[in-house]
C-alpha cells in the first residue's frame, strides 16, 4: 500500500451494552499501525482514527447522523502529500501524517478481533459489514461478504481469498426458517401485513396489536376505554 490505497466498507453499528471498540485494524511492515474506533453513548457516537497508538482524527456524530443505518467508511492515502482521508456517510476529515509513518511493507487488514501481536484485540465495536473494497495503484479488490465459504471469502474481481473467524453471515440467518415469537390471543383476530416497515397488525374486538418483525416486538397499539 506504499503508493497509495483507498479502503471502503459500508458500516453498521448497534446500540448495546458494549459500545466501545475497534472497527479496523491495519499492522503495516509489523510495525506501524492504523486504527479505526468507535466509541458511542445514547446521544452521540465517535470515529477516531489513530495512527501507531496516536489519535489523528476525531470525527463526532450527533442527531441524525449518529442514528443506526448503514454508512460508507472510506480510508485513503496519498502517498505524493503524505494524507490520509477519512470520510463516513457525509462527514469528511484529512491528515499529514508525520515523516515516521509509513505504509512501506507489507500490510494486514482485519475488522474485528484478531491474534496478530501487533494489532491483537477482542474489543470490537457491535457492528455488521458489507461490500468491503480496496483499491492500490494497479488492482481492485471488491469483497461483497454475502457468497461465503466455511472460513474464507472471495473478492469478485481477483478470487482473492480473505479469512474469517467466528462469523454471524445475516444472509444465513434470512435462508432457514426459524419460529422468532409466540402469540396467544383469546378471541378471533383478522391479520394484515405492512411489507415496507416489516411490520404484523393483528386486529381483534378489544385490542389492535403490533408486531414489529425487525425487532421481534409486540406491542398493544390500542386499547378501548371501559
């Protein structure tokens, strides 16, 4: 990645207990480091962007901006000025990095926990990934992270082969049918289905309730006054 790269993934982040932890962590030439963090409270959500154990980029997200939806990442670096970019959804920052930063070497790319001694971590922000591209100087790499093998996927432009480790593949989870919740309801109820949110009505003479499939959720819309 000496001469140049840009690194694109779309990104999306959930709200749970553990908020904190890495997105991406780079060993280059099994010394230097680049790192990509997220941090989140109820109100607001950080990207921080460290180089070597140094914080170059503090990006902070409020309102709108800080909701759960997918975002693209994008990382790049120009060799020629020496900057590195980074850029989530609409929001967009750059930095020089210093003269003992280098992207010389051979470098590893990993998204989540990993093992290598120079970037190990289990400290990995709630998230899920997709289409992660990586473009050099002379080749394009695009891995979709939906057709998968046991441990390893492969970018559609080269068949280079990534690993994976401990993976949670959402599109497997959409091909097996699995009971999420049961619904008991004393009288007869007619039922109607709003594809656009995902969610189930079930209308009865006392109660109207909602299902709301995303979230595996039931809630009692109306309820009529005695």
């Amino acid at each position: 990645l000496e001469d140049g790269f840009t690194l694109s993934f779309d990104l999306r982040l959930r709200r749970e207990a553990h908020n904190y932890g890495y997105i991406m962590r780079m060993a280059i030439a099994e010394k230097n480091k680049l790192d990509l963090i997220a941090s989140s409270s109820p109100e607001n959500r950080h990207f921080f962007l460290v180089t070597s154990g140094e914080e170059q980029l503090t990006m902070p997200q409020s309102g709108r901006s800080s909701e759960e939806g997918w975002k693209q990442v994008t990382i790049s670096y120009t060799k020629d000025e020496r900057i590195i970019h980074l850029k989530i959804g609409e929001f967009e920052q750059s930095i020089k990095v210093t003269d003992t930063f280098s992207f010389k070497g051979k470098s590893k790319i990993f998204f989540g926990a990993n093992q290598h001694p120079l970037v190990a971590t289990t400290d990995v922000a709630p998230m899920t990934l997709r289409n992660i591209r990586l473009t050099t100087h002379n080749k394009s790499y695009h891995w979709k992270l939906y057709k998968h093998g046991l441990k390893e996927v492969f970018d559609e432009n080269h068949h280079l082969s990534a690993k994976v480790m401990y993976p949670l593949w959402l599109i497997d989870e959409q091909a097996k049918w699995k009971q999420v919740s049961t619904i008991k309801i004393p009288q007869r109820h007619f039922w109607a289905f709003n594809e656009s949110q995902s969610e189930l009505y079930i209308a009865g003479p006392e109660h109207i309730y909602l299902y709301n499939l995303k979230q595996n959720i039931l809630t009692d819309t109306i309820t009529p006054l005695s």
